[in-house]
C-alpha cells in the first residue's frame, strides 16, 4: 500500500507560477479540480519512472499515475480509502488510452466534487466505452466492486454496460460452483 506522506510529497508545489497555480486548483472551480488532477497524475507518472517512490513489480508508470492522482484527492479531502478501493474505481480508466484516462478520471473527479460543472455526456461514453470494450472479466470484476464501494461514475453506466459487468460476475459464480 502506498505510503501517504508519500503521496502528498509527490503532489507537492512545482516550479513556476506557484502561487496562481495553488490559487486556481483551490478556487478555480472544475478546471481547477481539473488542473490538479493533471498535475497529480503527471507527478506520480514521473516519480514511477524515475523510481523516486516505491512503485510495485509491473506496475506501468501511467497505472501509477492515475492510482497516485485518485489517492491524493482522497487524502486531501480527508476521505479514507484502501487500496482496493481506489483500484476498483480505477477500472474504466485503467481500459483507455493514456489522454483519455486523464481527462475522463479528472472529469470523474469535477463529477463527484461538482456534478453540475461536469461534462456528463463525454463522460458517461468514455466510461461506458472502455468497459464494453474490456477484453475480458478482469476490469469488469474491478468495475463491480467499485460499484458496490459508491464510485461515482457508477451512475453513469448505461443499462448494457451494467448487463456486461453482472454477467462477468455471474460468470465467477458459475465457476466456484
């Protein structure tokens, strides 16, 4: 599990324009939210590749970055959360490409903090996108269960992606007998 001492130091101020850049992520409503996220997300991508945190065996550095961008909101809004729970609500991003995993975990993000500054329609097809396309129950397990833990970008399932993620659960069933 990843450290949150580390987190934070990773998140830490960059060089240049630090003061506006601190006072648009603080008050800048969603693009605000939306510029923090970028920056987290790029800290963490770096800090993986360079190896200047501890980054699990195979863990690809954007996997990091978006795991790293999700789990320092949580901890800047004092929300605890585990592990796998920050996977699990990973699932949908961690099946696009790297921009859109970005862009569409930051827009999860302006969703949860402030639905009405969201855009929803761009949001609800990417997400609903990468989980009909997942090329198997792997992320769609993931996807359950952060359903089943209130990820915000469960409301935005479409009836035939909800029907994809409960038959790769079905399918779990069946198998354990």
């Amino acid at each position: 599990m990843l450290c949150r001492i580390r987190i934070v130091e990773v998140c830490g101020p960059t060089s240049g324009g630090i003061a506006m850049g601190i006072w648009k992520k603080i008050f800048g409503g969603a693009e605000g939210i939306r510029e923090a996220m970028r920056e987290a997300y790029e800290n963490h991508r770096r800090a993986a590749i360079a190896r200047t945190i501890p980054v699990p065996p195979g863990e690809c550095p954007h996997h990091f970055g978006l795991y790293g961008a999700l789990a320092s909101r949580h901890i800047v809004r004092n929300i605890p959360c585990s592990e796998i729970v920050i996977l699990s609500q990973l699932a949908p991003f961690y099946l696009m490409d790297e921009t859109d995993a970005v862009e569409a975990l930051a827009e999860c993000v302006v969703f949860w903090e402030r639905p009405r500054d969201a855009r929803l329609s761009w949001l609800t097809a990417k997400i609903n996108k990468a989980l009909l396309t997942a090329p198997d129950n792997t992320y769609l397990l993931m996807a359950a269960h952060g359903i089943m833990n209130g990820a915000s970008w469960a409301q935005l399932l479409e009836p035939n992606t909800m029907q994809k993620i409960r038959k790769a659960v079905e399918d779990v069933e069946s198998e354990r007998g």
